[in-house]
C-alpha cells in the first residue's frame, strides 16, 4: 500500500498582508520627506559656501548675490551677515545697517541652532561697529519756513525731522530743495566714512501772480486797462486839480496888499485852493502807480509773452524781477 504524503503551504492572510504593504509604504514615505526636507538646506548650503568664495576672493557683488539666494532657499541668520559684510564692502552702508537691525530684530524659536544665536551675536557687535562709518549730513533751510517746499536727497524726499542729521552712504550726494520742477534749488555735496557734514541751501522765492489777472485769448487785456484807465483819468484830475489850484492861489495873491493882507471874503477861496492842491498831489500819485501797476502787468501776464517774458517774485525781504528779454 503506498502512502502519498501532501505538504501544505501557508497563505498569509489578506488582513497581514495588508498591513506589511502599510508598513512598508510608510516606512517609504517617511524616508522620501525626510530626504524631501533635507534638500533645500544642503542646496541653500552648497550656495552660500560659493558665495564665502567669492567674497573671501573680493567680489562682493556676487556674493552678496549667492547669500541673498541661499536666504531665499532656506533662511539663516549667517547669509544675511554675510550679505551685510558685503554690502558694507561696497559702501552700501545704510542697506547694511538695514540688514543687521533685521537679524537682530528677528526671534529665534527655542529649537534653532545654535549657530543662529551666535550670528545673532555677532551681527550685534558689527552693526556696532558700522554704526561709526556712517556718515550724518546737516541740512539747514533758509528761511526756515518748510511750507510749500520739498526736499530730495539723490532724488529721495526727506522728512523734516530727519534734517538735522540724515544718515546717507560716503560719496556724492545731490541735495535739492524745490516748490516746483521748475524752481529749485541744488547743491552737491561730498562726505567721506564717519564724517558730520552741515550744508545750507536758500529756498527758492515763491512767484506772485496779480490777483484777477485773466488770462486766455484776449482776456489778458482786461486787468491791466483797467489799471491804465484808472490810472490816467487819476492823472488828469490831478493835473486839472493842480492847475486850478495854482491859478486861484495867484489870482488871491494879486488881491492882497505889499504887506500880505488879503480880504477876509477870500477865506473860502483860500480854503479850497489848498484843498485843490492836496487833492492833486494824491491824485497824481494814485494815478502814476495805477499806470506803473498796468504795465507791470501787461509784462507779466500777456499770452504774447509766454514763458519767455518777465515775472515779479516775492521772497523774504526782496521784491525781484526776472525773466528772459530776446
């Protein structure tokens, strides 16, 4: 009789083997996050170690370029140090204040390396350091009255609070104080590293229009006919007055004896002829202002004269005349 002897295989179960495909998957996928994380740092790293190179080789531009990435990636208190020390190097002073007061600003969680902190320490010291270079510019207004003006540093404005000590870059620098594009006033100015630099610049005159001047076709005429008429009529009144009162103060004078006893009847007379005289006098100085007044005006407000004519201004203490006669 022969015996036949069967081996059984065991089959996992479909619930074991679901569970070692889960363990394995996960096992996978922690793996790859993991890797996942650590490839920005190492790229942020093998960046900023180029950009050590490079400013170490004096090309600072450069490497200000790589550390500015290299932060990008992955942010590290040692790239923004590096970036300041280089744009320090090219006398970028201001930006480089700018950076460390951002490292020194930042907080740094409880778990972070180490080496933050300690960049953090240095970037203290070196700010401290830097501080001294920077060069402080005193800029002074006369008149001192601000209202209306602006004032541009290297095309930037600057507040009035920060005028009297402005910290800008060593080099050459363009002050402008204006009210308009086309009334300014401009100086150039040149400060070397730590240096207290004052500079004074007079503030353009502010224009004076004639109120009620018109202008537009043919409406420039009115104001200053005006004036001109006025004017003359005040002229002739206080000519005619004047001429009046010149005749009747002779004709009282030839009624008076040698001694210059005149009739008491003339009082009146005498009375109004003097009235007549003072009437003249101002008559004729009103008028001859008012006359003076229309031509000044015609000078500056005619469309004929356009740019290319004469403008009164006004300013502190001085009255001036200014244009371009061709």
């Amino acid at each position: 009789m022969r015996t036949t002897f069967h081996r059984a295989v065991s089959r996992p179960r479909p619930v074991l083997r679901l569970g070692v495909a889960m363990s394995i998957a996960l096992a996978l996928f922690s793996g790859g996050s993991a890797l996942a994380a650590e490839a920005p740092i190492e790229g942020a790293r093998r960046i900023a170690k180029e950009g050590v190179q490079l400013y170490d080789g004096g090309h600072y531009e450069d490497a200000l370029a790589r550390f500015r990435a290299a932060d990008e990636i992955y942010g590290a208190p040692q790239n923004k140090v590096y970036a300041a020390r280089c744009l320090s190097k090219l006398g970028r002073l201001i930006e480089a204040r700018q950076v460390y007061d951002a490292i020194l600003d930042e907080v740094l969680r409880e778990d972070v390396p180490t080496s933050f902190r300690d960049a953090q320490t240095v970037a203290l010291s070196e700010r401290g350091v830097l501080k001294k270079r920077i060069p402080t510019l005193s800029i002074t207004v006369n008149p001192p009255d601000l209202a209306g003006l602006e004032i541009l540093v290297d095309g930037a404005p600057v507040r009035s609070s920060d005028l009297p000590a402005l910290s800008v870059d060593p080099g050459k620098h363009i002050v402008v104080v204006r009210r308009d594009p086309e009334r300014a006033t401009t100086a150039e100015v040149t400060v070397s590293e730590g240096e207290r630099r004052s500079i004074e610049l007079v503030a353009p005159v502010a224009n004076v229009s004639v109120a009620g001047a018109p202008q537009g076709a043919g409406g420039g005429w009115i104001g200053p006919g005006l004036l001109l008429g006025l004017g003359g009529a005040a002229l002739a009144a206080g000519a005619g007055a004047g001429i009046w009162s010149l005749l009747e103060v002779n004709d009282l004078k030839e009624r008076c004896d040698p001694a210059g006893h005149c009739p008491a009847a003339d009082a009146s007379r005498g009375e109004a002829a003097s009235a007549a005289g003072n009437a003249s006098t101002a008559l004729l100085v009103i008028g001859g202002a008012s006359v003076a007044g229309g031509l000044i005006w015609l000078g500056v407000g005619q469309p004929w004269q356009g740019k290319k004519g004469v403008a009164i201004a006004l300013g502190p203490g001085a009255v001036l005349l200014r244009g371009r006669f061709e």
